[in-house]
C-alpha cells in the first residue's frame, strides 16, 4: 500500500544488499551494514513471534497451524543465520571509524539491475576491518529532524560518541569483558540500522507518523541498553554518569498511533494468494 512504508527487516535488508552491490576494494561498508541486518532482523523476528504469542495464547500451542511453526522455528534465525553474539562483537571493530567518519562517500543509490555483481564473488581479503572509511552518519538524521522520535534518538546516537570521548573503555573492557562489549556494541549497531531505515524511508517516501513510530521504539531500545551497560560489573563511575543521562522517554503521540493502526488495520483481509 503506497501509504505504508516496507517493514523495518525489508527496509534494513534492502539498504544492506544496496551497499554490498555498490561495494569494491575502496568501498566495504557493507561488512557493518550485512552483519547488522542479519543481527537486528533475527532478533526482531523472535521479538515479533513472541508478542504474537502473548495475544494469541492459548490458539499458539494448536496443532498444525502456521503459529505452531513459526515458534518452533523462530529461535534458529539467531542462532544459525544470525549468530547474534558473533555479529554484534564483529561491529565493534568499526565503531570508531563510523562514529566519527567524514570520508566523502555516497549513500549507494537504488539498483535493480540484472548486471553481473562480480566483487561479490571476489571480494579480497577479510581483514582490516578497523581501517574500513564511513562517511558522517548524520545527515541523513538531519534530513527527518522535524520528526520527534528520530530528533529523541539522534541525542542519543551523539551521547554514544561522548561515552568514547569523556569516559573511555577500561584496557580490559576493550579486550577481555565480552559482557562489557555486547551491551556496548547493542547500542552502536542501533545507530547504523537507524541510518538504514531512514535511508530506505527516503526512498519510499514512508510517512513521518511511520517513522516516528518506528524510532519510538528505538529510543527506547537504546535506553534500556544503555541501564543494561549501567549495571556490568565493569562499569565505570564516568560510565554509569553517562548510561543514566542517555535515557530518555520517547515522545508519545496517541493520534498518530491511532492513524498507523488504522492504516494496518485496514489491510486485514486485503491480501491474496497469487495463482
């Protein structure tokens, strides 16, 4: 339906492909793009299921329905494609290079072409991923800051670059607490998907009310991470100063709520099979 944008998985998904079609040896963004699909969308799946089950209840546990599928199947999207723990650590080794990247480099424009994508299958080596050149994530932030949530969440996406610059990593939290850097690189990833979704929402021309939507529960994603960080074990004082001032209450507005639900409320009914 023109009015509604793409969900957030095929939106991610399809900036991420962009990037690795329009990659080459001085240009591989798409190693933090693809990982971080794969993270997110494998774990936004089994957030999904697991709301669905809470209002299905009962009718989810009944025998050769798609439900019963889908909750038995739904943990191994994380676990085998995904392999959340891997790629989340993975990002970390270009934190610094985005967080203050200002290479000149162009968001990769919308292809559909049937052209030979030959680097996919000659893509050099894998290593060097620190020294991988971004451009400044922030304009693209800049072009939806009229929209509440997205200004909410682009306090906090520059709040995570203060952590760095005002109460940096212990030496072992940079090397030895995996606990420490999964929280940590949670909160990263969460700045680079919002980039991709409002990347693809240009696109699409998706609606503000879907994207405030859609950043309202980004905010709060990133607030409760940054409590999770507060209370590692590791965490140092200047640390935990920070993870209590980056919490912050997205913006709620109950009209816009109730036109999007509306608007996906409408599309009950409307799809058909193709023959």
């Amino acid at each position: 339906m023109a009015a509604m944008a793409p969900t957030i998985g095929s939106a991610t998904a399809q900036r991420s492909s962009l990037n690795v079609r329009s990659a080459g040896l001085e240009d591989r963004r798409y190693l933090l793009f693809t990982p971080i699909t794969k993270m997110q969308v494998t774990m936004e799946g089994e957030r999904i299921v697991r709301l669905l089950a809470e209002v299905i209840s009962a009718k989810g546990f009944e025998r050769d329905s798609y439900f019963e599928s889908a909750k038995n199947i739904i943990d191994g999207l994380p676990k085998l494609e995904g392999t959340v723990h891997v790629n989340r650590a993975l990002t970390l080794k270009f934190l610094p290079n985005y967080l203050f990247g200002e290479e000149p480099l162009d968001a990769p424009p919308p292809r559909r072409d049937p052209a030979d994508d030959a680097f996919l299958f000659a893509q050099g080596p894998t290593r060097g991923l620190s020294r991988i050149s971004f451009p400044n994530w922030r304009p693209v932030f800049d072009g939806f800051a009229t929209v509440p949530n997205v200004a909410r969440f682009r306090e906090q996406a520059d709040g995570l670059a203060t952590l760095l610059a005002e109460a940096p990593l212990t030496p072992d939290q940079m090397t030895a607490d995996l606990d420490f850097q999964q929280s940590l690189a949670q909160l990263f990833t969460l700045i680079p998907y919002g980039q991709l979704i409002l990347e693809q929402a240009q696109l699409d021309d998706t609606p503000p009310d879907v994207v405030d939507l859609v950043f309202e529960t980004l905010v709060r994603d990133f607030s409760a991470t940054a409590i999770e960080l507060h209370g590692k074990a590791s965490s140092t004082e200047a640390q935990q100063r920070w993870a209590l001032d980056s919490v912050r209450k997205p913006v709620i507005d109950e009209p816009r709520n109730q036109h999007v639900y509306a608007e996906v409320r409408a599309l009950a009914g409307a799809y058909v099979m193709a023959e």
